[in-house]
C-alpha cells in the first residue's frame, strides 16, 4: 500500500511517483470528505501516468465507518440527549453537491441513532452556510464536527464563522488518524474488488450517479 500526497496540482505533483508504479492493478482512493473538481478531473488524469490497470474508488468520506467515528467521539464530549444538538461542519462546493451530500448522509444516519435535539449541517462556501448555524440549533450546549480529515486552514476558521460564544461548542479533532479510517479504505477497496468482475466504465457520463457519487472505473 503506498501513499501520495499533493498540494495543488496532482498532475505535476504525482506524475513521476505514478510512472514509477508497476503493479498489474492498482486501487486508488481519494482519503477526502467527497469529490472536488480535483478528484474528479485532475486526479484521474494523474493516474493515468500508472501503467497498469487503475480502478479509481469513491471517496472514504462517506463510508458507514466515518458515522461511527463521529458518534464515538462526539459521546465523549456532549452527551446524546434532549438537551444538546450537533453540528456537522463540511468545506462545501459552490459548483458540486457531493460535501453536502456526505454531510446529510452522516447527519441521516446519526439522528437514527442518537438522540440529539438537532443534527444540523453547514458549509463553508455552500448553503446552509456556517455563519447561519446557530439560528438553527434549540440547545445552548453543542458540539461541532468538522468533516474533514485533517487540520487546515478551514478547521482554523470554523469556530469563529461559528458564531457562538465561547465556551458555548466542544469540537472533535478531524478524524484521518482514527483506525475506522483504515477499515473504511480496506472496505472500499473489497467492494471494488467484488465488482471487478463487470465491465470497467468507459465515460464520465457512465460514472455519475443519480445520487452523485462516481463509481470506481478504469482511468484508460
């Protein structure tokens, strides 16, 4: 298993480390919340410097695993009752609806299993914005989840585009060092795996889903 990591452009960032990938077939997964216009158009064109067969996989952010990290963390800090609520916190995408669509996927599943006054979502450059939020939540006490993997210039704003007062919000950290990650990658990579078996995907049109996720597919 290899990583590759990139600042801005995966083309010029990842075309050497992809040329030098020999293996016969390679699963490759974006470890990000949902799809940018990165994942979607750059990436793969990144990949297909790889000589052998790429299978590109959906981003892990919405796997089932990510729904219990966010529980097992956030029942540490607030506890799950009628009196407190939770805020899902994405980056959004003002031309895409996959973040929002991972944010109320996770937001869905926790109100099934919690009992939170309010499970909300927001974004950073998308409705329901960030700064509206608290105009959305009836319980004083909140705990904050931002939907990201890692630390970065965005969870640095979250709190005060927030708005609350201080003291008002618990946060957990970003998830991307949490062990359900790594279970999350393997059960992506066994699905795939499973539909190998069919015919790859041939267009980006093919890709897309009603829902608006892209399937795994061949980049070639």
């Amino acid at each position: 298993m290899d990583t590759a990591t990139f600042e801005t452009d995966p083309v010029r960032e990842l075309r050497g480390q992809f040329t030098d990938i020999t293996t016969e077939r390679v699963y490759a997964i974006p470890v990000i919340t949902a799809h940018t216009s990165t994942t979607m158009e750059r990436l793969p064109t990144a990949l297909s410097y790889i000589s052998g067969d790429v299978r590109y996989c959906e981003p892990v952010g919405r796997s089932p695993a990510v729904t219990e990290i966010i529980v097992r963390r956030t029942s540490g800090l607030v506890s799950a009752d009628e009196e407190s609520s939770m805020i899902l916190v994405s980056s959004g995408c003002s031309s895409k609806p996959y973040h929002r669509q991972a944010a109320e996927y996770h937001a869905a599943r926790i109100r099934d299993q919690s009992s939170y006054t309010d499970v909300v979502t927001c974004h950073l450059v998308q409705d329901p914005a960030i700064e509206c939020v608290r105009y959305e939540v009836s319980n004083g006490r909140v705990v904050a989840v931002p939907l990201f993997f890692t630390r970065n210039e965005n969870t640095s704003k979250l709190s005060r585009k927030l708005g609350f007062e201080r003291g008002n919000v618990d946060w957990i950290d970003p998830f991307s060092s949490h062990p359900h990650i790594t279970d999350a990658i393997r059960a992506e990579v066994e699905k795939q795996r499973a539909l190998d078996d069919g015919p790859p995907s041939t267009t980006r049109e093919d890709e897309m889903l009603q829902n608006g996720s892209v399937e795994s597919h061949s980049v070639r």
